[in-house]
C-alpha cells in the first residue's frame, strides 16, 4: 500500500468517524465493529513505551529491560552500543545506545525493542535526555506471551545482575547486639580464586557436584511441588590440607553466591542463631567450618579415639563432654545441639530460598548422627588424601606440566599407598615453581615417605548421599 492509498484510508475513517455521530446507536456500534476490524487488518501491531521514569521515580521495568537484552546478548547485532557497567560489578556490559532496534523471539512470537532517547527542556532553561524502550509485538501474540515474557525480563535481570556483582563474604560478629536489633553480619569482598578447574579432585567426582549443583538451582518448580524448602546441605570431611575450603569457594564462585561464615562460638544462644539465619540472603551459602571443633555436638555414643586424621591426642575433657544434652556454653548463653538441628532443618530453615548450608570436618565419626541424615546434609563430599588425577591438576596449575618421566613412578607410589594431601603437595610445588625437575624429584621423595601403613583408616567412598534412617 502506497503513501496515497494511506491517505485515502484516513480521510475515509476520519468521515466514518464524523458521521457516526449523526447515526442511531445500533448504527454506530457496528461501524465501530467495522473500525476495529479495519485497524486490525491495516495496523496488526501493538506498541508499549517504557519509559525510564515515571515521575520522580525510576522505572524498574526499564531497568529490567535493559539488563535483559544484555543478558540474552541482544546488543551484539545493533550497529551503536553504550559500555556500561553494573552497580557493585567489575565487568563491563554494553547497552543499545539511542535509535537502535533489535528483535527476539519468545514462544514463537516475534518482539521489536527500539531504544529512544531525546532531548527535554526543563522549567530552569536547561535539557535532560529522556529514555525509553519501545517494545512493538504482533496483535495476535499479545495474549499468547503476556504476563510469562514480563516475567522472563525480571527473572534474567535479577540473574544477570547477582551473576556480574561483586560477591560478598559475611561473618557473624560477637560485637554486634543481638538485643537492639543490628545486623549481626559484616561483611567484606570475596575474591577467592579457586574453581572447579583448579580443586585438586578426581573429575568423575568434580563432574558430579556440579552436577547435583545445577540440579538444585533449576529445581525450583521441583521443590515447591514435593512440599521441601528449597535448600541444600553438603558434608565435607576429610582430612586437614585436603582442599575443603578451597571446594567451599569454587562453588561459590560457580554459583556466583555470597558465603555466610557462621561461627557457632560468637552466636551467643539458639535465638541468635535464628536471627543470623533470618538476616542471610536467598542464593547464599551458610558454612560452618570444623563443626566438630565448634561445639560439643559429637555423637553421644561415641568418644574421640586416636584417628588417622587426629593431629592432637584427645584431652580428658573432650573424652568426658559427648554427654546427652549437649550445648556449647559461652557468650553468656548457650548454642544446643537441638539448636542446631532446628537451624539447620528446622521451620525457620524454610525463611528463604536458594540456599546451600555446608558443614566440614576433619572428624566425621565424631558427629551426632542427627547431624548427617537427609535433609540436613544430603550429600557427603570425601575431601580424600591426593590422588594421581589430583596430583596432575596440581601440577599443570601450578608448574604448567602435563608429562615428566617421573610421572609413572608418583602413580604407583600413590597408588600403593603414599598418603599426602593437596596441600602438601601444592606447597612443594610453590617452593620449586622454578626448578621443574627438582620439584617432582622432591615430591617424589616426599611421598616416598609418606606410605600409608596398612592399618591406617581408609574411606572407601568419595561422593555418597547421606543415608536414609
């Protein structure tokens, strides 16, 4: 259709519009089913304008939208780009810059986003750009992807953003007052560079975390329906040097959450230890490192024999204090182990979503049994000593060696028993970074010292789920 065919059109309904004020009702209400269907035929689309504020105020959806064309790399096919960056981020993103057009599909339908930005005199004589995202859809989808695609926009925004954030690491601090209501978190940046790329771990069982990982944080619909909170529970244990907080922290950084750092010993009674529960964020990690040391939570049906892992023989008071009813005393009141399980597993434990609760130990043995089971810690990590698929990771990050002639005789001391844990490991690498040979001669001499006897305590399974009572 022409210029001059559009004319027409126009100066014909502008007539229709005319004269059906002259005409009877019944008249006019089918004129104006006529106009309807005339519009429908000749201008099919629908437009909204979303501007950058309403009033005074910042529009969020503006926001939304913006952050959401970037999220799904929209940009890239416009001509002219804004570098930005997101609050509290240290990566840069880009932006449509004003007069760009872009489009994406959603369920089929087809959305035209159109970014507008122009001048606005104000009432003291000077100019403000004003901005705002011109979303165009096909009338026919309108109900099809309405309210689902809004819904899209907010949940890849609020992705996005909590993704390219800087995270943050939380402690509960003994300074903060529990009685006048303050935050009793501080926190600080976390900038911990380990990842999955760089735990020292057989892969087999690295692939396996990420993947109960991934499972969790798309398990949303799955949690709701089967009646749980949507929450997560590791045990990792091991022993010391074996890389428990370095696995703490590539999760961390694989999920891009914050880690609360709870220590039991500043939380000065049960209530505060739901206070500091209520005060975390969704998509967070709450750990309490060497649980066993925290507090006397060990099992009542046990006492701390001399163990492989024990670096220190156990005192008379350790002996004596696995007692029923047990409680950490101190702050001036007390943190039981019913405390703990509520924390833990409890009604207040559902305040929130998306969180991972992690305990470590050196002393698994040492723990009630109530602390293990399902729905608490649902999945048992073995931090185990250093494997050869380990101990080459350790030296391709560290040396950047992925073969060396004494690669077959480490094998077989590993396999034979030579029992050393990352940490060892690493730190012998780190003291001969520059003398490749030497630092393998000496690791090869160092486990060659370090054969495990055959009486010492083995655990046979790396990655199990905690088993049902």
């Amino acid at each position: 259709m022409n210029r001059m065919d559009l004319s027409y059109l126009w100066t014909i309904l502008g007539s229709l519009a005319f004269v059906r004020g002259l005409l009877p009702a019944e008249i006019t209400d089918a004129l104006n089913r006529a106009l309807r269907l005339l519009n429908w035929y000749f201008v099919p689309y629908v437009a909204f304008e979303i501007p950058e504020f309403e009033g005074s105020s910042i529009n969020e959806l503006y926001k939304n939208v913006q952050l959401h064309l970037t999220a799904r790399d929209l940009c890239r096919s416009a001509r002219k780009t804004v570098l930005c960056r997101v609050k509290n981020s240290t990566n840069t993103t880009t932006t449509l810059a004003g007069g760009e057009a872009v489009v994406e599909t959603f369920e089929g339908a087809k959305i035209w986003w159109t970014h507008t930005v122009h001048g606005h005199k104000q009432s003291d004589g000077g100019s403000q750009d004003q901005r705002s995202y011109s979303m165009k859809i096909h009338k026919r989808d309108r109900d099809k992807i309405f309210p689902a695609y809004l819904d899209v926009i907010r949940e890849n925004a609020v992705n996005f953003q909590h993704k390219n954030r800087e995270m943050l690491l939380y402690s509960n601090s003994k300074s903060a007052s529990f009685s006048t209501g303050r935050h009793l978190w501080q926190a600080v940046h976390f900038k911990h560079p380990s990842t999955f790329d760089t735990i020292a771990m057989e892969p087999s069982q690295l692939q396996s975390i990420k993947a109960d990982l991934d499972a969790f944080v798309a398990g949303k619909e799955y949690f709701q329906r089967v009646g749980r909170p949507w929450k997560r529970g590791y045990l990792l244990y091991g022993p010391a040097g074996s890389g428990k907080s370095s696995m703490i922290a590539a999760i961390a950084n694989y999920l891009k959450w914050d880690v609360y750092d709870l220590e039991l010993t500043q939380a000065r009674s049960n209530a505060e230890l739901k206070q500091l529960l209520i005060q975390t964020t969704n998509k967070s990690i709450i750990v309490i490192e060497d649980i066993d040391c925290s507090a006397s939570l060990a099992n009542p049906r046990s006492r701390r024999t001399a163990s492989p892992w024990c670096e220190t023989p156990p005192s008379s008071e350790e002996e004596g204090a696995a007692e029923p009813g047990m409680r950490f005393e101190g702050n001036g009141g007390r943190i039981t182990l019913s405390g703990l399980l509520n924390f833990t597993d409890g009604l207040w434990s559902c305040c929130g979503n998306e969180r991972i609760l992690i305990f470590t130990t050196n002393h698994v043995e040492e723990l009630d049994d109530a602390l293990l089971r399902p729905g608490r810690m649902d999945l048992h990590i073995h931090m185990s000593y250093c494997s050869f698929a380990a101990f080459k990771t350790l030296v391709l990050n560290y040396l950047l060696l992925e073969s060396h002639i004494l690669f077959p005789k480490v094998e077989k001391l590993l396999c034979s028993g030579a029992r050393v844990t990352p940490a060892q490991v690493s730190e012998i690498l780190i003291q001969s970074r520059d003398d490749l040979d030497g630092a393998v001669q000496k690791l090869v001499s160092f486990m060659e010292h370090r054969t495990m006897s055959s009486s010492a305590k083995i655990f046979p399974e790396t990655l199990h789920h905690a088993p049902k009572k």
